[in-house]
C-alpha cells in the first residue's frame, strides 16, 4: 500500500502526464496556493478576539483613573497595538482631538496591513486556475482536430477525437477543483482579516472616547 505522500506525487504525474503542461503550471499554483493559506490561517489563528480584551480593559481602567495600572496592562499585552493605545491615552489631555484621532487611524492601518498581505494572491489561484483549465481545453481540443486530420478511417477519427476531448476536458476540470476549495479559504481568510480591522477600529475608537473618572 502507497504512503499517502507517494499516491498524491502519483497522482499528480499522471496528470500532468494526461493534462500536459497547464495541468503543470495548474498544480503548481495550488501547491504555492496552499503554502499561502495555511500560512494565513496560523497568522489568523495567533490573533483571537480574546487578545484585544486586554486593550479594552486597559482603557476601562484608564477610564477610572488607574493610569499606571493601565500602562502596566498595555505593556504585558504582546501585540504591537497596544503601543498605539497607550500612545492615544498619554496624548488624550495634550493632543488636539482631529490631529491625534487621524494620527490613531493611520497606526490602526499600519497594524491590521500586515494580515491583509497575500489575499490579493490567494484570490489569484482561484481566478487563474480555471482559465487556465479553458486555455488547456482550447489548446487540447486544437491538437485532438489536428489529429484527427491526421489520421485516416472512421474509426481511428472517432477514437483520436474522443481522446483529444477527454484530455482537453481534464485541464478544465482539474481547474474548477482547484477553484472551489480555494474561493471557501479566500472568503473564510477575508473574514477574519475583516474581524480583525473591526476589532482594532473598536479599541482605538474606545480610546477617542475615552474620559477619565
């Protein structure tokens, strides 16, 4: 019995060997695809709702008077988001109003960017691979009717045609297996990055509003 390792490079080769050289170029935009989604998912996965808790409590006890106690908290906390809360608490009393909270929303963007990066390519593999399984088609179907001028007799015409469509077909399907799972990851990573925006515009907005006790 095949190791699942070696059934999955099996498998492959005899695409690419039936598919030809998009089913190549298809599969190895997966396999990079994939590298890139499991990768956000671990990034994502490090960065729960619970870790902005600790934000909105330092700006509760902020809120009371504690200030000490809520510099303590934001700098136990590990994201780097708090830095920011810290920065818009200090400068709540100095700071003209518009300059500090524009000044809150462009450090917000510079922390949320970074989980933005590769979702623009992600949504790539599931907008390539299926074009490139219709060039496959395409391409396959102009060598099946080459081949089919090719040859004499109806029989051997039948059987060349059949097996130039079969072929061709299979780019295309290789491209929509492709697609679909990758177009769920996309959506379901896009979530999260959006969660995590909302999250930090509530944190940063909490400090705005924030009025000592």
């Amino acid at each position: 019995m095949q190791d699942p390792i070696s059934y999955v490079l099996s498998s492959a080769r005899t695409l690419v060997e039936l598919g030809g050289p998009v089913v190549a170029v298809q599969i190895a935009i997966s396999v990079v695809g994939l590298a890139m989604v499991l990768y956000k998912f671990f990034q994502f996965a490090l960065l729960n709702s619970s870790r902005f808790e600790p934000l909105r409590s330092a700006v509760a006890t902020w809120q009371r008077g504690d200030r000490d106690q809520a510099r303590a908290q934001l700098d136990k906390s590990g994201l780097a988001l708090a830095q920011d809360v810290k920065f818009g608490l200090e400068h709540l009393d100095t700071a003209p109003r518009d300059a500090l909270r524009e000044e809150l929303a462009r450090r917000g963007t510079g922390f949320v960017k970074p989980y933005g990066s590769l979702l623009r390519t992600i949504e790539l593999v599931y907008y390539l691979s299926p074009v490139l399984g219709l060039l496959g088609t395409v391409l396959g179907m102009i060598d099946a009717f080459r081949e089919l001028a090719a040859v004499s007799g109806a029989d051997q015409n039948s059987n060349a045609l059949a097996s130039g469509i079969w072929e061709a077909l299979l780019t295309t399907a290789v491209g929509l297996v492709i697609a679909v799972p990758f177009t769920v990851f996309h959506a379901m990573l896009e979530t999260r990055y959006e969660r995590i925006g909302d999250q930090s515009a509530d944190v940063l907005t909490r400090v705005m509003t924030a009025e000592v006790a």
